[in-house]
C-alpha cells in the first residue's frame, strides 16, 4: 500500500482517488478552491443547473460509466437526437420527411466526409471542433451523447459520496505550491508525505509544480501542449426561442446553442435552458460575437431572461498532449483532459486518473 497524493478534485482528481483507493492505497486529495468538481461542475441558481458551458457526457464513456458503477440509483440521461440538431445554412443532420436528404447527410456521416458541413458538425458538437476524436463522433451518431437531469453537480456528487465513503480524506481550500523528493507543500505552509503524486491540477498549475523539479522537461513537453478557448453563456428562460430543436451548429463562427430543457425535460418544463459556446483563438474575445450569434439565431432572447452565467476564454481542450507517466521518474503522475488518452473532455479526464492511478505500482 503507497501513500498517494492527488492534487486536483476535477473530474481527473477524483476518478484518480477512486481508481488509487480500489488498489489498496492510502489516498489525500487536495483541492484549492472551496468546492469539488474543477470545470466539470455546475451551480443551481433560480432553478437552473449552470455549468461552465455546455456539457454533454457520452453514456458510453469511461466518466458516465464510473458515475454510474458507484452509484445506488442510475443517473437519468436524454440523448441529443439528430433530427433535432440544425446546422445553420444546411438544416437537419436527420431531416424529417425529406428521405433523399436523410440518406445523402447518413452516407456522408458514414464516409467520414471532412468536406461535408453535417460531418462536420458532428466533429464540433463532439469534441467541440479541438481534435477530431472518432470515438465521439460514433456517440453522437449512435444517441449516446446525453443531458443528465441533475446537471453535473449531480455526477460529481455522486464522484465525492462515493470517496467519502470509503474514507478518503478530500481536503478543500489546499493549494499545493511545490513538492520536493516526498513532501508535498502547501500555500498554507503545511506539508504531506508520501510515495507517490498524481497531479490532477489543469496543465498550468502542473506546469508550475514541475518546472523546480524538472525544467527541461517541463519545457519539453509542456511547450508542444496546445489549448483551445470558448466563450460560453447559459441562460434560464421563461420562453423557448429553439421551438423544440435540441442544438444549432454555426460553423462559420466556430459556434453551438443548445437548449438542455428541449433535450431533458426534467429540466424545465415551461422554459428554456440555453447552453452557447463559441470556440475561439486565444487572443480574441468571443463574448461579444457569441451574443450577436444569439441575437441572429434565437431573437428576442435577452428579454426572457430568470438567470444567467457568462464565461469567457476558458480552456476547453487540447491537442498535442501529455503522457501520464513522462514524470513518473519523479514519483508523479500526471491526470486530465490535457493528458494523452484514446478519449476526449470529460472522458479522457477519468480515463488519465485511472491509468495515472493503475500505474502508481509501476513508479514505487
Ligand atoms: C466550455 C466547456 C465545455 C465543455 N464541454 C464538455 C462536454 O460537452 N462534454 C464533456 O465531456 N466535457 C466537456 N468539457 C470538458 C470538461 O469539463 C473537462 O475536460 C474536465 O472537467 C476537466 O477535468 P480535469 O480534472 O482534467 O481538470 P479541471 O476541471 O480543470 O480540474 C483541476 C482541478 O485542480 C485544482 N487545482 C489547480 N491547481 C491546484 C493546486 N496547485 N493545488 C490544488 N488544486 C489545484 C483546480 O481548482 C481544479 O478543481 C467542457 C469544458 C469546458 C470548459
């Protein structure tokens, strides 16, 4: 048994614990902020579950399966439905009533047609357009990309009951500025020791905590690391601007809106929940496009507001990304969605904890 810290309670943080404890180690997971959950969480505000822009989760993928392998009551999700996705300019990915379109836009799907505007609203609905990721494409196709009726406030939730029950110690308001051999420091000037580190902590806050132990390498690899940036706007409405559609796809503006309620009715009933993301380079902003992308697509909007949450410029995904075990000669191990894994988002967040947790024996 290794005495393990994990630094970072995001989804990567979280799926680390859980996968280090079911081997047998003693586990500390150190969190900085207040609460759990990293950029996969969400708040209820005025009856709306808010999140840090859309979030879909692949039924299929290894974030739901864990959420629901450890849960009592399987989470209820609502699949997004091709014939209610528009991609704007085309229409329908699956057009109702017009069978010659529905089997043109099908066979361009199958033939991966990089050319074909349906296809390639796929890619972005899936991955939201950062690296082309084949395993979740097929989910959109297949209706496994999903809306969960507890936000993922809930998923997370269940992520932290099922921690707290087996004992693992979750430490919130802990930031972990250096380690040095087998002592883990913190702002707080307290310290941790142990046998093995698995920082879960975004690429930024990794990068900081390995530049004095490794620079070289620290410059290496995070230097090939590329992130791409969203502008993101969720909104609670007492009005239904989509008439039913479940997501419109811009692709000249590298845009989405999603309506969660239309897809999950448990959600809201009578309104809306308006989930848009914009993805964007690095040095622009979006927010301002992003609320003329609304004003064209769904007008009227902004005076059917209950609730709203605005982010702009957060980090959504990588490409050229991280081994988990490129510092393992260190005794640390790296989780997240910007670590290397066959799965994207969410999905490669838990898939690089379990394989960062897997591979503690390996380091020892
Ligand atoms: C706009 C947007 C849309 C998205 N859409 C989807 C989607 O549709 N489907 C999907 O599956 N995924 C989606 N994602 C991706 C998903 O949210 C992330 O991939 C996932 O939450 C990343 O988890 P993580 O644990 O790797 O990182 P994070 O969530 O960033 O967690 C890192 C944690 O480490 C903590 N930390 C940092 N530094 C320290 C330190 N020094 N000491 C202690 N703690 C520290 C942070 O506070 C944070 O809690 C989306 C993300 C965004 C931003």
């Amino acid at each position: 048994m290794a005495r393990v810290v994990v630094v970072g309670a995001g989804i990567a943080g979280l799926s680390a614990a859980i996968h280090a404890v079911s081997s047998g180690h003693h586990v500390v997971l150190l969190e900085k902020k207040t609460k759990i959950g990293g950029r996969g969480t969400s708040q209820n505000i005025d009856g709306f579950s808010l999140h840090y822009g859309p979030h879909l989760v692949d039924k299929s993928g290894p974030f739901f399966r864990m959420c629901k392998k450890l849960s009592r009551v399987k989470p209820d999700v609502k699949s997004i439905r091709l014939d209610k996705i528009e991609v704007t300019g085309h229409g329908p990915i699956r057009p109702v009533g017009n069978i010659k379109q529905a089997a043109l836009n099908k066979r361009a799907i199958r033939k991966r047609s990089r050319t074909n505007p349906y296809y390639q609203a796929l890619i972005f609905l899936s991955n939201w357009g950062i690296e082309d990721n084949e395993y979740r494409v097929n989910s959109v196709v297949k209706s496994r990309l999903c809306v969960s009726n507890e936000g993922w406030i809930g998923l997370i939730g269940r992520l932290g009951a099922a921690l707290d029950e087996v004992g693992v110690l979750i430490e919130t308001r802990c930031e972990v500025v250096t380690i040095d051999g087998h002592q883990v420091h913190l702002k707080d000037g307290r310290n941790f020791s142990c046998d093995a580190v698995i920082l879960a902590c975004g690429p930024n806050g990794a990068k900081q905590i390995l530049q004095p132990i490794n620079g070289d390498l620290a410059e290496q690899k995070f230097s090939q690391l590329e992130t791409s940036v969203a502008s993101c706007v969720e909104l609670g409405l007492d009005s239904r601007p989509m008439a039913g559609k479940h997501c419109l796809i811009d692709l000249e503006q590298n845009a989405a809106i999603i309506d969660y309620a239309a897809i999950q009715p448990k959600l809201n009933d009578t309104g809306s929940h308006i989930s848009a993301i914009m993805v964007s380079e690095q040095s622009s902003n979006s927010s301002e496009r992003l609320e003329e992308l609304l004003n064209q697509h769904i007008a009227g909007w902004s005076k059917h507001i209950i609730t709203d949450l605005r982010q702009s410029r957060i980090a959504v995904g990588y490409s050229n990304r991280i081994n988990f075990d490129a510092f393992a000669k260190h005794h640390i191990l790296l989780a997240g969605a910007w670590v290397q894994s066959d799965y994207a988002l969410s999905d490669a967040a838990a898939d690089t904890g379990k394989r960062a947790a897997k591979g503690i024996a390996g380091i020892l």
